[in-house]
C-alpha cells in the first residue's frame, strides 16, 4: 500500500497558525466551480443530522448537532468555498469510470462504488444512531474504502467550512490523523493512512489498495477542546457497522406494507425515519436549504422545519406502515405545539424541530448558491404567515390518531379554542397552502381545510362524547361548504380554481376528493380533474399552479412541476375508478426517483430533482398513493385478503 509519511516521520505536529477564513476563502476561489445534479445525491444519517454523499464521492452538505444547525460542509451551497469531504479515485488517472450508489438493502448504509478497467473500489458511509444521553455535539460518520478488483489509487480531500464558511479554524495533525478546531465547535478525523495539510485549511491524502485491501475514516464532532486525539481501526469500524446494520432492519420489519410497490415504500419509509429529529419525533420537511426550484432563480428556502401542513399525511403513512413508536411521537409533537398557542389561540405554519417558534429568515450574501442560485436563505419568514389550512391538516392529523389511540381532555380544550379562532377566521385571506409572498387571497384551499377542520372536530365530539359546540360547528361547516360550491367553483373554466374570482387552477384541488370534501365522482370534481390534466399537467407531471395566472407568489419565475401534486393524482385517479390509469401514472412517477429511491421537491423539464432533497412531503404522497392504489386493486382483482392489504385505518382518506 503506497501511503504518505506523516508529518515530522510519527511525531505529533504542532499546532498549525489559525488560517483566516479571508486566507481559506481566497485559495477556495482559484478551484473551478463544479457542482452535482441534485439527483447525484445520497443521504445517511443519525436521527440528529443528515450528510449527503455524491456519486463522486464527496459529502457536500452536513449540518452539527442537528438538522437546521449551521452546515460544516456546504460545498452543495458553494462548491468553492463551502466544504466538502471527499474519497475518491483521481478523475485523470481513469479517463473512462463508472460511478454507482446503492444502499445495503434494508437500510440508510451507503455503498458508492467506483468502476474502472485498472480495479473496483467501493466507499460505505454511514453514520451510527446517536444514542439517548450523549453528548450533544457528538456525532460519527464512518467511511470506509475497500477494493474489491484489481487495484486503485484513491485521493482524499477533507476541508471543513465551519458555521456555513462564515469561521476560520485551526487544523492539527496528529498520528492517527486531523482535529480542526472552530469556535465553539470542532471535528477529528481518524484516518488509518497518514494525512497531510492541504494549505487551504484542510487535509489530504493519496494512497493505493489492491484487492481485498481496506482503509478506514472516521469524523467525530464535539465542542471545542472536548475533542482529544482520534482513533479509528478496522474492528472499531466493523462493530460500528454491525450495529447500525442491525438498528435499521429491526427498524424496518415493523413495515406491515407487502403491496406492490414494497420496495420504494420501504425506502420511503426509511427517508423519512431519516428526517426523524428523534429527541421530538419531529419530521423536517427536508434536510437542506436553499437548493432551487428554478436553476438560477430566487426560488430558494430553508425546509428544515416541520410544517402542520405534513402532519395529515404524516400520521396517516407512520400508522398504516405500522410505525406506531414514531407516530405517538410526531403526535406528542403536535399535542406540545397545541399547548404553546398564540394570545389569540391561533397556531403558526410551521415551527423547529424542538418546537421553536421564531425561526427569523436571512440570507448568506458570501455563498453563491447551488449553481449560482441566490440568494441562499437561512430560516424561513412564511412562520408569520397565516396559513388557514393548516388547522384542517392539524385536526385531521389528531382525528387519525385517535383511530389508533387516545388523545387527552387537556389536547381537547386546546382544540376547542383553536376552533373558536377558526370560526372567527375562516373568511379572512390568507398566504394559503403555497405560502405566497405577494400579499393574502380568498383561497379555495384554505377554506376547504378549514371545514376539514370543523368535519373532524365534530366527528372526534361524536365518537368520545366530549362537550363542543356541536350546533354551531355544523352551521360554520355548511355555511363554508357553500361558500366554496358557490364562490370556489367557475362555470366559464368548469373547474374549482385557486381563489375567489380568478380563473387559475390549482393542483390542490385534487386534495378534496382525498380529504372527503366532495365525492371522487361527482360531477364537479371529474370536471376538475380534467381541467388539472390539460392545464397543469405533463403526462405524469403535475405543477402546482400556473404562475402567470396564479396570485402572485411575489417571485414572477418559472418553477419545475410539483411531486406531490403528481401522486395525488394517481391516487384521485384511483378513487375515481380509473385504475390502469392511476396505475400507470403511478409506474412513470416511480422512474423520476433518483439511483437509490429518492426524490427532491420537484421534476424538471428533462427528469433532473429540482428543490429542497430529499423532501418529505414527497416520500408522504407516495406511501399515500402505493398503498391506496395497491389496495384499491386488489379490491377490483377480487383477491383473497384484499381487505387485510388495506390501509387498516378507519379514516375519511380511506378509499372505501
């Protein structure tokens, strides 16, 4: 094995000089720009952070301690001086190489694996669960480089960029590898080759493994000065992947989903378990910031926050999979944000994975964005927004709950003063499900949501017994149903639209058939559906809403087609009887996942992931289709235990 001699031959070095993060930009800026498609991305992750891998090798986004922490590697943000930690053959000594992904099945363990004429080489990344009561900083990621044919050269670069490059660091070489030392924060790199300063305030290393052969990396985080020298070894190693194989297939057996599409709802099933902030049960609706839904364009915001709006389709997936554990936490989640109402009992759309309420949206002026897509947006400004839909997605969530469990007197009284909010409310404009930013709108959406919410509250009245104001929520929900036929509905377009007195239409529409608020098959709707697919949709494509016809969303620019609103029309196709219709729209949005079963936001022109990744809106809507339509089809086919295969749950969204 050709490896580099450590520094000073085996002795420890000293400390280097801090290098300015002005130094560290300056010699970042004279490497090329270059940047992955979305879609070239993996994830692992320890129910604390996520960190994504391309297929070349490189982790390029990895947020410490937690999911909406400050990123130390941010190359995906700017490839210049962002950060990144890379392995991998050198690109010009194998002028033809194949790069593949794929995870060990069953599990968030990541293989990458590099095909050449000279050898293959295989990197497995993972990082292990964190564990209840340690400590906060902690967090390990293991790499580990094995050749499996032939022999390779492998070069590896690692170059923090700590509190999103905004802090210079400090690197220290040592025996058994590299500590880079920030404010407040600090990462060792345990390395069984030796390692050498890059000048640019990281390290690097080459070396050779021929067949058979094995190298090993781990990155430990801690506070600054808690971290003490690091030591990695190939029996460290093994037994870390032993049990990290093991939690994720005990984890995943409880998957009570055998339809047609197991696979790719196990997958999503373990993306979301990614995204799971385990101390809260909280769910982000992504990992990442500011990737864009247009290349180029503003359309850029920070998704890792939990949304009210995911809480429906949330609890519904957990429950009919079989997650019972991470759905009473998601609950308690939602009963904690129930408790910590405004002065007016009113809820805000979104909030942090530890139930924060203010999460001030800036922007990083010094970062370039994802391919030059600016500006890049720290926290999210649409918390002050007034989202009247939400109040709908929170009480279907808690009457999905109660389905399966009991939900307390005190969650009860919380709810009733939510309600009389709603009722005082209901009328008023609102930013709506899109959350746009060019001023509030009559939106049809929000008012179909808001008798959800009057629909689920009497039914939760009716089924524990509890006191509510029964006559008056059953006059609020008539007087909105009619509002919505009468003022939601355009004969000249023959479709229910975006808001009162436009003609746009929107996606969101398809949801009343799935949330009960009007028949699949009434007349109305299959016009809707009709117009959705000649409007906004591409064959298995569907956008959100036109834009230059749509309220203004306060950004003018065009956007790629929304993934969610896809399945939501496979599933509504479904309920409608179209079921080799539903079917196939169902196959052709499967092919959009990427290599290994994920999908960002939304679908470009070509096939390319567009927006936040992965998303858990869009991993939601699949495990919400497949599981309708698999059981709507073996309802028609006539087979035996068809009534076993459906989602279990007694709920409006059930197809029957």
């Amino acid at each position: 094995m050709e490896q580099a001699k450590p520094h000073g031959e085996g002795e420890t070095a000293p400390p280097a000089q801090p290098q300015s993060r002005l130094e560290q930009v300056r010699a970042a800026d004279e490497r090329p720009a270059t940047y992955l498609p979305i879609e070239d991305y993996a994830v692992i992750g320890d129910l604390h952070t996520v960190a994504l891998v391309g297929k070349n090798g490189s982790i390029d986004w990895c947020c410490i301690p937690r999911f909406d922490s400050p990123s130390v590697f941010g190359a995906l943000l700017d490839a210049r001086k962002g950060g990144f930690f890379r392995i991998a053959p050198p690109a010009h000594d194998h002028i033809s190489m194949g790069q593949k992904q794929l995870y060990i099945p069953e599990t968030n363990i990541l293989l990458t694996r590099f095909l050449t004429v000279d050898g293959v080489g295989e990197i497995t990344d993972f990082m292990p669960v964190k564990l209840p009561g340690s400590a906060e900083h902690q967090h390990h990621l293991y790499r580990a480089v094995t050749v499996v044919r032939g022999s390779l050269k492998f070069e590896l670069v690692c170059r923090p960029a700590f509190n999103y490059a905004r802090d210079g660091h400090i690197v220290h070489l040592s025996p058994e590898g590299a500590i880079f030392h920030s404010d407040g924060l600090s990462l060792g790199l345990a390395s069984t080759v030796p390692l050498s300063e890059d000048g640019q305030g990281g390290v690097r290393a080459e070396f050779i493994l021929e067949a058979g052969q094995s190298a090993y990396f781990l990155l430990e985080s801690a506070r600054r000065g808690d971290l003490g020298p690091q030591h990695v070894s190939g029996r460290r190693y093994h037994d870390a992947f032993q049990r990290t194989l093991n939690f994720w297939r005990r984890w995943l057996s409880q998957c009570q989903y055998q339809g047609r599409w197991r696979e790719m709802v196990q997958r999503s099933a373990l993306v979301l378990k990614l995204l799971t902030y385990a101390p809260t049960g909280a769910i982000v609706a992504a990992p990442t910031t500011s990737l864009p839904e247009t290349v180029g364009g503003p359309r850029n915001w920070d998704y890792r926050y939990t949304w009210l709006r995911d809480a429906a389709f949330t609890l519904y997936s957990l429950l009919t999979l079989g997650f019972t554990q991470e759905a009473e936490a998601f609950m308690q989640w939602l009963d904690a944000r129930c408790h910590e109402l405004k002065e007016n009992g009113s809820l805000q759309p979104m909030y942090g994975v530890d139930g924060e309420h203010e999460l001030v949206e800036y922007t990083l002026d010094h970062l370039e964005g994802y391919r030059q897509s600016r500006p890049v947006r720290i926290g999210n400004a649409a918390y002050k927004q007034q989202q009247l839909d939400i109040y709908g997605e929170l009480m279907d969530a808690i009457y999905i709950f109660n389905r399966y469990s009991t939900i307390s007197y005190d969650l009860w009284e919380n709810l009733r003063r939510l309600l009389e909010w709603l009722q005082h409310h209901w009328d008023d404009p609102d930013e709506g499900i899109w959350e746009v930013r060019g001023g509030p709108k009559h939106f049809v959406h929000s008012r179909v949501m808001s008798w959800v919410a009057f629909d689920r509250a009497l039914r939760l009245a009716r089924h524990r017994g509890w006191p509510a104001p029964m006559v008056e929520w059953m006059e609020t929900s008539a007087r909105i149903y009619e509002q919505i036929m009468h003022k939601g509905w355009s004969e000249r377009k023959q479709s229910f639209i975006q808001y009162y007195g436009s003609d746009a239409i929107d996606a969101s529409a398809l949801l009343m058939a799935i949330v009960k608020f009007t028949g699949p098959n009434e007349p109305r709707m299959l016009k809707t559906i009709e117009r959705i697919q000649r409007e906004l949709a591409s064959d298995s494509l569907v956008h959100r809403y036109d834009p230059q016809r749509a309220a203004d969303d306060g950004l003018g620019s065009q956007e790629g087609t929304f993934s969610p609103c896809s399945f939501w029309l496979a599933e509504v196709l479904a309920r409608c009887g179209r079921l080799d219709e539903a079917r196939l729209l169902l196959e052709k949005m499967l092919t959009y996942s990427n290599h290994v079963g994920l999908y960002a936001e939304e679908v470009g022109l070509c096939g390319e992931a567009l927006g936040n990744f992965p998303q858990a809106f869009t991993h939601l809507s699949l495990i919400t289709a497949c599981t309708n339509i698999d059981a709507a089809l073996n309802r028609a086919q006539g087979k035996a235990g068809a009534e076993r295969l459906a989602p279990p749950l007694e709920r409006p969204w059930n197809l029957t």
